[in-house]
C-alpha cells in the first residue's frame, strides 16, 4: 500500500533490536519504546505491525529482540490498552527455523511469519547444489508449506480447528 490508496492495509514497520551495549536495561527499554511506538501507529491508523529484526547482522552493536519475546509483549500490550484487535502482527525475525517457533509466535499473537533468515538459507542450499537439482524458489516454497502443514498438524493435535481460535490463545 505504498500508495496510501487502501487505508484498510496502512502498515508500520518496528524495528526489533536493541543496543547491545546496554545490557538487559536496553532491552527492557527498547521493548516499552516498542510498545509506545505500536501504539502510535496504530492511533495513527495503522492496522498492519510489521515487528522485524532484519539488519541485525549488519551492525554488531544491535542485537535482535528475541521474537517470540517482542510479539508476546507487544500483544499483551495491545490487550491492556484495549487496541489489540485493531492491527494483526505481522512477525518478520531471523530466529525462526522449525515448525515449533512459528506455533509459538502464532500462538503469542502474530497474524503471520516471515522465517527471512531460514528462507534465505534454504535458498543458498539450493543455489549452491546441496539440495540436489532443487532451485532456490522450490526449496523456499517447500520450506514455507513444510511449516504451515507442521503448525497445522500441531494445532490437529491440540484439538484446535482455527488458526483464528489458536492465535493469541497461549496453549
């Protein structure tokens, strides 16, 4: 929506690190930052947060808010300040890899998750041939359903039918 003509899609992005240098008080203050931050855009109207930590690897001197921290705090955020169901989250962090971290973040709140970084991977694999005659699309397109069908399965498991009814529910 980059041409601001579909209000109903006006996305932020948050950045999800925090300064090393600081320690665990630069943590705890870069996440209430966030919070304010989330709470902001979505006064402004936002309804889509895009929580990321994409960059990480650029600059030592940040480092990447743990994922399943950032969008637990920011959901609960949202719940306490009754604005929750005004934005989906949309968690966009290099430390997801397997089925198991995607229910997690589902299940803390997010709407959808991008694994950039294990994409990214897959797709080095691939280019490089370690993946056999696979190209690099495929393999990111088989990783992608391999962990949908795994939180399905998951949620199969726990008796639950929606994703609508597992996001968020913290089981």
């Amino acid at each position: 929506n980059e041409d601001r003509d579909l209000p109903g899609f006006a996305a932020h992005v948050v950045d999800g690190r925090y300064r090393t240098a600081g320690g665990g008080q630069a943590l705890r203050d870069r996440l209430a930052e966030i919070k304010a931050e989330v709470s902001g855009a979505i006064g402004a109207g936002a309804t889509i947060i895009v929580l990321s930590d994409r960059g990480a690897a650029e600059d030592p001197s940040w480092a990447p808010v743990p994922s399943l921290l950032l969008t637990g705090a920011v959901h609960h955020h949202l719940i306490g300040e009754r604005t929750r169901t005004r934005a989906g989250l949309v968690v966009e962090a290099g430390d997801v890899r397997e089925t198991h971290h995607v229910a997690l973040l589902i299940g803390y709140g997010a709407a959808a998750v991008c694994p950039y970084l294990a994409i990214q991977i897959i797709g080095d694999m691939a280019r490089s041939g370690q993946l056999g005659a696979v190209t690099g699309r495929k393999a990111a397109e088989n990783l992608i359903k391999a962990l949908g069908k795994g939180v399905l399965k998951i949620m199969s498991k726990m008796g639950v039918s929606t994703v609508a009814s597992y996001t968020g529910a913290q089981i």
